[in-house]
C-alpha cells in the first residue's frame, strides 16, 4: 500500500501532537502525585555557601542611599578585661565638691544669693519736678517808659513793643492784643486778651 506525500505530512503531524499531548498528561500526573508543592528558589534567592572576603577593618562603607555609615571596627572578646578594681571605684566616690557656687549634686546646698534689685526694672515715665495744670501765661511784652496828664485829668500812656511806639489811653487796645486798664503814675495794669491775664507793667527810666 503505497501512502502520497501529503498523507505522510498528516501522519507526521498527528503523531507530533499525539507526543505533545502524552507529554503534557504524564507532566501533569508527576507534578500533581510526585512534585513538591513549593516552587523552586530563583538561583539569585539560593543561600551561597562562599564565605565573603573579609573588609578592612576600619574602612567604612557608605550606603548607596548617600549617607555616611559607621565605621566597623573588629571587636576581639579576648582582649577585653572584666576584672574590677575597688580603688578606682573608691578614688572615684572620694571626690568632693570645691566649686564656688551652687552643687547641683547635693540637695543640701544652699542657693546661691540674689543680689538685690538697686533701681525698679522698668523706669517710671512720671516726672517728680513735672507741673501740674495748664502752663503759665507768657509775659506780657511791653514797656511802659512814661505818660502824659490832660487838663481834665485824664493819663496817656507812652508804651514801646518792639520798635514801635503806642500812645494810649485807659481802655485803648495796644496792638490788637493788650487792653490798658489802669495807668498810675510808676506803673500800668494791661490785659493780655487771648490768655485773659492782666499784669503791671513798671515805669521804666531811660
């Protein structure tokens, strides 16, 4: 019986699937009867049996993150000594104390003195000598340095304020600010109007 060619290529083919299928079937009875049931480690996971070359021992290794790490020194338990020495323990409670001031390691020390306060912390802003009320009227700003006697009686006063020369009578207003009130042979009373303060004035001789 003679097969063609593309009866070979079916056969062929078939028998590649038929191996293809009873390979995954027996693959999938062993995993399920016979495997483990924890898949195995990566190979960058598995535990390396090389011991790691030893580092310096004071090099220090910086991190990758930046920061400075501390230096590993090797620590070897035989050097050290775990004896006790009393004296030193005893010459270490002996010390005393001999600052000047306060022992803060002694609750029986006294506190050091506070010098007293000598002037108030904050200055008063009162002023003692400061007068009270309104202040005073100024001077009344005029000189009085003689006068003249009508036949009627009646006095003119000669008054200087600055460089000028006023001529008034009782009641007149000398420069729009001092009312003449009474004018008496060595003296005359004005009025400063804006302060309502009346004052003499003495006769002064030239």
């Amino acid at each position: 019986m003679k097969i063609g060619a593309e009866d070979k290529k079916k056969v062929i083919a078939a028998g590649v699937l038929g191996a293809g299928a009873i390979g995954a079937l027996v693959y999938a009875l062993t995993f399920i009867f016979g495997g483990s049931s924890a898949p195995a480690p990566p190979p960058a996971a598995q535990t390396s049996t090389a011991r790691p070359s030893p580092q310096p021992a004071a090099t220090a290794t910086v991190p990758a993150t930046g920061e400075h790490a501390a230096a590993k020194i090797s620590s070897n338990i035989a050097s050290l000594d775990p004896t006790l020495h009393p004296e030193w323990m005893a010459q270490a409670e002996s010390l005393e104390y001999s600052g000047s001031g306060r022992n803060i390691f002694s609750q029986f020390s006294a506190p050091p003195k506070i010098e007293e306060v000598k002037a108030p912390v904050r200055p008063s802003n009162t002023v003692a000598d400061a007068p009270k009320g309104p202040p005073p009227p100024p001077p009344i700003d005029l000189k009085f340095f003689g006068y003249e006697t009508h036949k009627d009686g009646t006095r003119k006063a000669f008054l200087l304020h600055g460089d000028d020369v006023f001529i008034a009578s009782e009641g007149d207003v000398v420069d729009h600010r001092y009312k003449v009130l009474k004018i008496a042979p060595m003296s005359v009373q004005v009025e400063d109007l804006p302060y309502q303060n009346a004052q003499p004035i003495p006769l002064t001789q030239n």
